[in-house]
C-alpha cells in the first residue's frame, strides 16, 4: 500500500462497536467489590505519603501568583507547563479500586515575567458529567467493578481523560489543549482557561477510536501516534500535520494483545514492544483479563514511516514496561533504544494498593538499552538497577532519532517504598550518573526536559543546554512544588522552586508550550 493510508479499512476493522462488544464480554458490568474508603481514610490519618493519592479539594484550583520559595526563575525561561493525572476518586462512600480510574485534572503553570500562575481544572468529560450528576459512579474503570453501572454504547462513555496532555493547533488555526486517555477519545481544551470543548474528532468515521496517551513529534512538528485494540489484535497508526489535520492512518494487524503503553521512534521506523502481560481470559474488568506471563517473550514490531506495511518483527525476554526514551539507527541499521522496564507488579497490584493507602513492593523498574539488529535478532545490551526505580524517561527532543548522550530519569525508591526522590541524569557515553535529591519527604513526579531557547550567537548547540522542569509532593509542607533545573548540572539543586497553597494528587505526564 506504500505511503496510502486507508480510512474505510480502520472503520472496518477497529470500529468502535467492536470494543464495545468486547467490553461487554469480560462481564465488566458486575457487582462490584468493597470500598476501600474505610482502609484509605484509616491510612492517611498515619502515612503522610498518602496524601498523593487524595482527591483533589476542588473542581477548579487557581493561584495567581505561586509563591518562590528558593532561588530565581532563569531568563529565557518562558511558556506553559501542562500536566494531567487522575484526581477524583470517591464519591458516595465508594473509593476507587486503582489508581488508573481516576477522573482527570489538568494543570497550566504560566511562567511569564519571572513569576508563575497556577490553573487546575477537573476535565469535564461525558463520564464526569453524567456522574457529577447523578452523586455516584456509574461505570466501572480499568480496574474497577461498580454496583448497578449504567449501560455503556462506547469506550467514551468510561473515558477519564487523565494519563497525558498535547498542545497542538485546533480546527480554526488557533493553538488548543488534547486530554489524552488510551482507549477512546481525546478532549479539547481551551489552552489557556482549560475549559472542557469537547471530543476531538480527526475524521467522521473514527468518532471513539482509542488515540494512546504519548504520541510521538517530529522536529517539524508532524505527530505519530497509535490506537491500540488488544482485544483483537490490532493497532491503529496516526499521522497528524504540523498544521494538526489528520495527514493519514493505517491499521495494522497481528499485533499480539500484550498492553502497550508507549512507543519509540527513530528517523525512519516506529517501534512497538508487545509486553509479556496478555490479553489470556473472561473477566470482571478489563485488567483482570491480563495475565502476567514470565515465560512468554516479548514481540517487538518495527514498521516503516513511508511505507507501514513494511514490518519487522523482534523477540526480546519476558518483560513490562509503561515508558520509554530516544531511539535511533546506527551506521549498520540496527536500531537502538531505552526503556524503564520491570514486570506487572505495579500495574496489577501497587496501584489497587495504594487506594486502599497500602504498599504492594512491586519489583522495580530498570533502565535498559536495546539493540534491533537488522539480521533479525535482538537483545538487551545493558541494564541498570544502580539508583532505581528509573521511570518517566526524558531527553531533549531536538535530539530524537539521533545517538544522544544524555537521558533524565526519576529514580531513588523512597525508603517508605512509595514513589521515588531523585531526579537523575544518565550520561549514556560514559555510564556516570549525577543527581539531585529531594530528601525522603518528596514524591517526584515526571520532569521534562525545555531546551534553552536559540539565538544568533550560540553556535553550536549543547545537548545539555536547557533545563529541567517538573513537580514533586513535599509531605512536610503538605504542598506541590514546582521545580526547576540546570540540565546541565543536576548536582547543583534547583534553580527555582515555587510551592503552591495546596497539594496536588500526584499525576502522570504533561508538556511543554512555549511563549
């Protein structure tokens, strides 16, 4: 088919109906179990850490000014910073079973003149508003059984919305904000208030078709993303203009049902790791379908950018991983990437533990390199358990799909065995490390990587040259910061750190806009 994309083949294939009829199948619909209100509520009262997993005071959160606390914001330093995670998770007495099912919030931290606002906004998905409504929960999440759900007609009406962000140009040319799930659709937002707009749309036909949580963006803008149907083995292939026009899809099939949460992408291919966590059986929710299989390897699919029927196929050992950084392809051809790579422990039970505000030591995730021969075999070149759990993997992106030094983690396990508090930088060159800790009080969250911006005088551009900019929960203080770095120089601490008037539920994944 070469560069063609087919539309009428994803509608045929991937139809939104079908994952209904999947859903309805693993009796997702049953009684559900005990709340873990009682447990959670029990908890909070002696684990300060279980403040992280609060829902958040209010629908809507703002702070004009967020308060500096130490050092200065660096000139040149100036745009949006996004984020989006789960953040309501009782209503009526009923706790959440797992952290994923929660209802998202997204975050704008505006940094403009040396000074920082703060904006949160529940997203004002159908789930959320037809559940506001009613004082209940009405259907059941992930990882989740309700008591007496309403019916569901398609995967948006369990949609949270709560796992990632993008910003990205809108139907009229005027830049908008996408809440990004991973089995339905994206929500708009308006990129400044966060008001909720609406589903996003890329075509008529693929109202409700899963768009995954991390896409992928060239140096010139253009984004790749996926779709996955794990039910019925396939995947669905996006291709987004700079101009945010859908430029093409493709679905690809014999995809095996392992979870993907992420992918990877060089100059040329697109990387897929199925993990050892399958799709295997009937269940009570979706997540109870998968099963953890230490013995079957991983598959890994590799497909052409100009030509997606052109794929390769990999095996790697057992493994699971949610994230992954820079990939690229050497003088050879062979391909190499990293990932944070571990097993299902956190997805299927850490994460029901901590909404029962309990520990569940999961096994921690390992920063890995992998090499895709192009003679068709593959390994694991290295693996790192020095500093971990590594996760939220990060690198400066005018550096995709080249072999770049430098790769920035969270790492350090807290002792409590809940999240981690360090930020690290892994120089890939010469194996060293540097850091900089938060201290056993702090719970670190995602830091993203913000290149220092360009100008005539320069030169050449250092790969370290920008910052690092992410937030963490202090439990002595019982607020969210807002952390900046030297990239360059982690070991020195944060340039700034400004601490709102509240704590925040922690999240998962944000971005970046510039001014």
């Amino acid at each position: 088919m070469g560069t063609e994309f087919s539309r009428r083949a994803a509608l045929q294939t991937l139809a939104a109906s079908g994952a209904v009829a999947a859903l309805a199948s693993t009796g997702i619909n049953a009684s559900a179990q005990t709340s873990n209100f009682d447990s959670y509520g029990a908890s909070a009262k002696k684990n300060p850490w279980a403040l992280g997993w609060r829902s958040a005071g209010a629908a809507d959160l703002s702070t004009p000014e967020v308060k500096l606390i130490s050092g200065k914001i660096p000139a040149g330093l100036s745009g949006t910073f996004y984020r989006n995670g789960p953040a309501l998770f009782e209503r009526d007495g009923l706790r959440l079973d797992h952290w994923f099912d929660g209802d998202g919030m997204v975050h704008a931290y505006n940094i403009s003149g040396g000074k920082v606002s703060h904006t949160g906004r529940m997203v004002r998905t159908g789930k959320y508003l037809r559940e506001e409504k009613a004082g209940r929960f009405l259907v059941s999440g992930l990882g989740t059984k309700i008591e007496n759900p309403v019916a569901i007609s398609g995967p948006d009406d369990v949609n949270v919305a709560n796992t990632s962000v993008l910003p990205i140009i809108g139907a009229n040319g005027d830049s908008e904000l996408l809440a990004l799930w991973e089995g339905g659709s994206v929500y708009r937002l308006d990129d400044t208030s966060l008001e909720t707009l609406g589903t996003k749309t890329w075509a008529p036909e693929l109202q409700g078709m899963p768009f995954s949580a991390h896409p992928k963006i060239e140096n010139d803008g253009t984004v790749w993303n996926f779709g996955q149907d794990f039910f019925n083995n396939r995947m669905i292939i996006y291709k987004i203009s700079p101009k945010g026009k859908l430029a093409g899809m493709r679905v690809l099939k014999n995809i095996p049902g392992g979870m993907i949460h992420d992918f990877c992408m060089t100059k040329k291919h697109l990387i897929f790791v199925a993990p050892s966590f399958r799709i295997t059986r009937k269940a009570d929710t979706i997540l109870d379908m998968f099963k953890w299989l230490p013995n079957e390897s991983q598959r890994v699919i590799v497909v052409e950018k100009d030509n997606l029927d052109n794929r390769r196929e990999y095996e790697l050992p057992p493994g699971f991983q949610f994230h992954y950084g820079n990939a690229w392809e050497d003088k050879s051809g062979d391909i190499r990437f990293s990932v944070c790579v571990g097993d299902s422990g956190f997805i299927e039970k850490g994460a029901k533990a901590l909404m029962r505000g309990e520990i569940y030591e999961s096994a921690p995730a390992r920063l890995a390199h992998v090499v895709l021969r192009k003679n068709g075999s593959a390994k694991i070149e290295s693996i790192l358990s020095e500093r971990a759990t590594h996760e939220f993997p990060q690198f400066n992106a005018r550096f995709s799909g080249q072999n770049a030094r430098y790769l920035y983690t969270v790492g350090d396990q807290a002792k409590t065995g809940v999240g981690q508090i360090s930020i690290l930088k892994h120089d890939l060159k010469t194996g060293k490390i540097t850091a900089h800790n938060y201290g056993e009080h702090s719970i670190v969250e995602e830091h993203l990587y913000i290149p220092r911006p360009r100008t005539a005088h320069l030169g050449a551009i250092r790969e370290d040259d920008g910052w690092l900019i992410g937030t963490s929960l202090n439990l002595k203080t019982k607020a969210t910061r807002l952390n900046i770095l030297n990239a360059a120089r982690l070991e020195d601490g944060p340039l700034a750190v400004l601490e709102l008037p509240y704590a925040l539920p922690l999240g998962f994944h944000g971005a970046w806009k510039k001014a």
